[in-house]
C-alpha cells in the first residue's frame, strides 16, 4: 500500500477516486509546522568578517494539533512502500511537501506535481515523479522571513509612536497607502463643469428617415466642449436653427478578439465585477472547484493553455456551433507576468463536454460554485472562439462653425459573442458589457439633414473612484506587488487591521489607516515605497527560479532596514490619530464633542475632552435606509469575522439582515410604519 499525502480532506476524496485500491491518500490539513505565533521564531546573526550581513535561521514549530495529525500519519508512513507529496503545485504546496517530509523522517518520498485533478493528470504525475523543488521551498521562506522582519521589528514601534496593539505587514502597508493616496485625490479633486450637447437628425430625403443622434465635438475646427452654462445657451440657440449637412462618412471593418482566459488576478477582478464578491469569497469557491477536480489550480499568473485541452475545446465548438466559430489553430495568449512558468496554466475547466447551463445537473454544484464555474467555463471556451466581425461607422456633420459627430457599429459575426447569448456586448476590464451602440443610417457627404430635437445636460467632472475589491488587486498587480497566492488575504487583512473600512464594495482610510500610513511614508519610504516592494518581489521570483540565494536576499533587505528602526526609534515623533468628529455634543460632560475613535474591537463613541471625560457608547453606522420590516433605522454591522451585514437597529425586537443594501428610503414627509 502507497501513501499519497495532500492539504485537504476534499482533494484527498477527490484523489483517492482516481487512484483506487492500493493507495491510501491522507490531509495533512494544511501547513504541518511554521513559525511561532507568540514570537518571531528567527535567530539573527551577523556574518563575522563581512560588515553589514547577516545569517538568519528559522525556528520552525508546530501545534498541539499539527503534531497529532502528523503522528497518525507518521503510522501510515511507516506502513506504506512509497509515500508520495501530492502538494499544490506552488511556493506554499512546496513548503508543506518539504516540512512533511522533514516530519515523517527516513523514507523514500516521491514528489508528484499535477495542475488539475484529472484521471489522465494524475497519471501523468504517478509515473512521473520528482524531488521536492528547494528553490521554490526557499523561496516560500524567504517570503516568510521577511514579512515576518517586518511585522515583528515594526509593529513594537507603531505601538510606540502611534497606538498599542497595530501592526505592519509588508505588502499590506502599500496596499494601504494606495488607498489613502486615492482618498486623498478624491478629497483634493475640485469638480468643473461641462455640458453635454446632442442633436437628434433625419435625412432631407423620403427613402432614408431614420432619425440619429450627434454629440457637438467641433468649434472653428477645434475640439469643443462647453465648459460653462453661457457657451452652452449659446451654443443651443445656434444649433436649434442651424443647417446641418454631412461633412464626412467613414467605415471601417473591425474584428474583436475574446480575452485571455483567467489568471488569479482576472479571476479575482471579474468575480467582483459581476457577481459582487470579495477576492476572498472568490478563492474559497475556486479551491472547492479545484479540489472536487473541476478546474485547473487557481493560483496562477500564466495565460497558457495545454494542448490536450485546445483539441477537446475545438471538437467542442465544431460540434455545438458549428466549423466557422471554431479555430484551425488555437489562439495564444502573451502572458504579462514576468514570473509565470511555461508548465502552468490558465485557469479553466478540466472538462468541456456540454453546455454550463447544465454543469449544476451533471457535478451538483452548489449555486456559487456554479456561478464561479459557469464564468470559468465560458471564459476558457470563448477565449478559443472565431473573433467578433463588424462595420464600424462615424459620421461627421456641419452646423456652421459647430462640428458635431455619431458613431455606430455593426456586427456582421458575432464569434465569441455567441456563447454570451447576445452580439449587443463587448469585453472591457476582463468582462462582458453592453455596446450600447447606435444605429447609424446610410448617408452621403454633402447631405442634407433636418433638425428635429436638441437635448442639453450639464455635467460635472468626477472624482477618481475609490478601490474596490477588483480595482485594487488590479493596482497592486500593475505596481508589481504581491503575488496570486497574496491579493485575497492581503485585502482581508487591511480591514481586520482596522486601516480601511469597506462600504458600498469599496475601500476607505480610516482615521487610524491614515495615521499608520503617514507615519511609515515618513520614515520608513522603503516599506511602503512601491518600487521597492515590487523589487523585493523580483528578488523572491530569482530565488525560485535558481538565479539568487535566499540568504543574501534577506540580508540585504534586513541590514538598511534595521538601521531606520534605530533612528526612527529615537527621532520620531508620537503621532495622534485624528479622531472623526460627529457634530454632537457629549451627552455627560456637554461641553466636549461627540467623536469616533477605533479601539481594539472596532469603533466606538467617546468624548472628545477625554481622558478629562470617560464617556463612551457603541458606535451605530447608520446607512439612511429605512428598515422594510418595522421602519427602524438600517444600520451597518459586521459578524464575528468582521464580514459586513445589513441589520435594524430595533433588534433584537426587529430581526431584518440583509447581505445587501437595502433600497427603501422613506420620503421627507412619509410617517415610518412603526409610528402609523
């Protein structure tokens, strides 16, 4: 009897059903040994004769429930006549191979590497095993080592300078100082005024009356725009009795490509694009995927695709859309990451052998599973389809000195778009949206056009939005920080730390975010610095791939920034944290303020003139919306793991929760239900 170890129970199941008898397959439930939780777990000592570097050695331990876990494996080890690593396929799965092996000690083991978990991968993998990759296990320590520098030589001075009980976090701090910055261009952001013209038109001529509208563009052969509300009366008045001719006909064939299948990252962006969820919420559902064997390994920055699956993808489409939807030779997709391999994939399903309407019927997914698997699914096999055809039209019209502008498109093959159920959509930022394209009718320079509507609306320029869930993995992915094993559980944890709050789906600063922030921005630019986070990620890619050493790595990060600690624990100064006024009085002392200030478990209520005032009270987020069931105030709570909920403000008495926001809102003047 073999032994074949992994993480989890669900993969372990899914395994021992290709594998059958004479395997027996066993979780290790994750990471079987790391470092300390209660100290930093690394000796540090400076290379004698070489000035300046340093030698560091991990102290590895594990828990009470590690090492009984391990103990019972140990027994099946000592039993079995190989025992194969069947790890994920990443820095994090070659860890855990490496520690097991390290904790069941003298045997034979063989490492076997598969990218999804499939009868013919696993095959594959079986007879083909390998040793445990060092580099990608030092690597995953490397990582560890230094975040753990950090957090540990950082944190002590935070509670110092700024408040007992923080803590910094390597790529966590540039994440939150991405979202601060973007705070503060909002706050900075002077909005100014435009106004958006259109003209409705027809034809002068009998056949061809169908009517369309222009944008104005154009003045004195300039581009125009009216930027206050006097160019804009005067240019209404004009265009109001113009003559308007057809100055110009342009159309031009276009072709659209289907976008890459999924990477993490993609993954992560579209999921909270379309179906709202955290990165969190995303990669939970994708492991489940994953594990039952549905889907490729969801840790991945490449875009590559494996043959096997292209042909199966081809006979797919020939057969469900016909030849002409189908490639004669497979698309392939650049992949921008500098540090993806050649042997893994893009993330995609193991099987297409059907429509995904009917995947629930045939793996009996739960619904979000389903959901996750469905965008998976039409991902991969449209990124295979015949590109989208079509007329793009845009026509130029002539009202004196005002040049004004239509444009229109025309698909004449819809390609990918098909497996969408509709050719009125386009991708953009890695999903399916509506064109809202514009019926442009046939026309000839030097037309005549009638006049028959104008519609003037002003606007106003907006603020740059704050990060969502998706914008801000796409930020920190385009600055080069973290990795796919990294985005969720840095998003996580920014909000456990109390440094950003989520309302709506999207990032705010809290006043103590803020006070973090600035403080490392002001002496410590390295760690937030994001060209140097992005290099420290390089340096970690060098140590996987074989060209650096991990010691060195680690040395170099660690002699400058124990340097700053000594300084900055000297010269700095102590920073408060600004608290969030409310614009109430203290209802004890009456002469202090009504303030919000962050503690331990989250928000809450005091006086301003504290410590001369002990007041305090809990802090209600109220939304201004109106319970629908007793028409109490809605306010905003949060579960024990801190996820975000909507709930009345009359419970326990009232007991209305919504995951989502709720849409009634009492008009001024209404009497809520609860008082009629």
């Amino acid at each position: 009897m073999d032994l074949v170890i992994v993480e989890s129970p669900t993969k372990a199941r899914t395994l021992a059903r290709f594998l059958g008898s004479g395997y027996e397959v066993e979780a290790s439930y994750g990471h079987v040994r790391d470092l300390p939780e209660r100290k930093m777990g690394i000796k540090i000592e400076r290379e004698s004769g070489r000035a300046g570097e340093y030698k560091f050695e991990p102290e590895f331990t594990s828990t009470k429930k590690q090492t009984e876990r391990m103990e019972e494996i140990k027994k099946m080890g000592n039993k079995a006549e190989k025992i194969y690593l069947a790890t994920d396929p990443d820095r994090e799965g070659e860890a855990i191979a490496f520690h097991v092996s390290q904790m069941l000690g003298k045997h034979k083991f063989e490492r076997v590497v598969f990218h999804e978990i499939t009868e013919n991968a696993i095959r594959e993998a079986m007879g083909n095993p390998g040793v445990v990759n060092m580099r990608l296990v030092e690597a995953q320590q490397a990582r560890r080592i230094v975040d753990r520098l950090v957090g540990y030589k950082l944190s002590p001075l935070l509670w110092r300078k700024v408040r007992r009980g923080l803590s910094a976090g390597r790529v966590q701090s540039v994440a939150v100082r991405l979202v601060v910055e973007r705070e503060r261009e909002i706050e900075a952001f002077k909005p100014e005024e435009y106004w958006v013209i259109r003209v409705e038109l027809q034809s002068e001529q009998e056949t061809n009356k169908q009517s369309f509208w222009v944008t104005l563009t154009e003045k004195g052969g300039e581009k125009y725009k009216a930027a206050i509300s006097q160019e804009a009366e005067e240019a209404t008045n004009y265009l109001r009795t113009a003559k308007y001719t057809v100055g110009s006909v342009e159309e031009k064939e276009f072709k659209r490509t289907p976008p890459a299948p999924f990477t993490t990252s993609t993954l992560q962006q579209t999921a909270a694009n379309r179906l709202g969820w955290s990165a969190k919420r995303t990669m939970q559902i994708a492991q489940a995927l994953y594990e039952q064997g549905h889907i490729t390994y969801h840790r991945t920055d490449s875009t590559n695709l494996a043959m096997e699956a292209l042909r199966s993808v081809a006979n797919f489409l020939t057969k469900e859309f016909g030849p002409e939807y189908a490639l004669k030779i497979p698309r392939m997709y650049k992949t921008k990451s500098k540090l993806s391999q050649e042997a893994h994939e893009a993330i995609r399903p193991t099987k297409v052998n059907g429509d995904s309407r009917f995947i629930i019927q045939d793996f009996g997914l739960s619904r979000d599973e389903l959901r996750l698997y469905e965008l998976i699914w039409k991902r991969f096999v449209a990124c295979q389809m015949a590109e989208v055809s079509g007329v793009s039209m845009k026509v130029g019209v002539i009202a004196g000195e005002y040049g004004l502008e239509a444009k229109g498109e025309t698909i004449t093959f819809d390609g990918w778009l098909r497996l969408y159920q509709s050719t009125n959509t386009k991708e953009q930022n890695g999903e399916v949206d509506a064109l809202g394209e514009e019926k442009v009718p046939e026309l000839a320079e030097g037309e005549r056009l009638d006049f028959l509507d104008l519609k003037s609306e002003q606007k106003f320029t907006l603020p740059p939005p704050r990060y969502t869930d998706a914008s801000l993995i796409k930020a920190l992915e385009e600055e080069g920080i973290g990795r796919p094993s990294t985005y969720a559980p840095t998003l996580t944890t920014i909000q456990d730390r109390q440094y950003v709050d989520k309302s709506d789906k999207k990032f705010q600063p809290t006043a103590l975010g803020i006070a973090v922030n600035d403080f490392l921005v002001t002496n410590f630019p390295d760690i937030v610095d994001y060209e140097f986070t992005a290099k420290i990620e390089d340096d970690l890619d060098g140590i996987a791939e074989g060209n650096k050493h991990w010691q060195p790595v680690v040395s170099d990060f660690y002699g400058p920034f124990e340097k700053k600690l000594d300084e900055v624990g000297e010269t700095a100064v102590r920073v408060q944290v600004q608290a969030e006024e409310t614009g109430e009085a203290c209802p004890k002392c009456s002469e202090g303020r009504q303030v919000i200030r962050i503690g331990r478990f989250g928000k809450f209520l005091a006086c301003s003139l504290y410590p001369g005032c002990d007041w305090k009270a809990n802090f209600v987020n109220k939304t201004g919306q109106i319970c629908p069931k007793c028409g109490g105030d809605v306010v905003l709570k949060r579960t024990r793991s801190r996820k975000s909920f909507f709930g009345c403000s009359n419970y326990p008495n009232c007991d209305f929760a919504s995951w989502t926001r709720p849409s009634y809102k009492a008009p001024e003047g209404e009497v809520k239900p609860e008082t009629v």
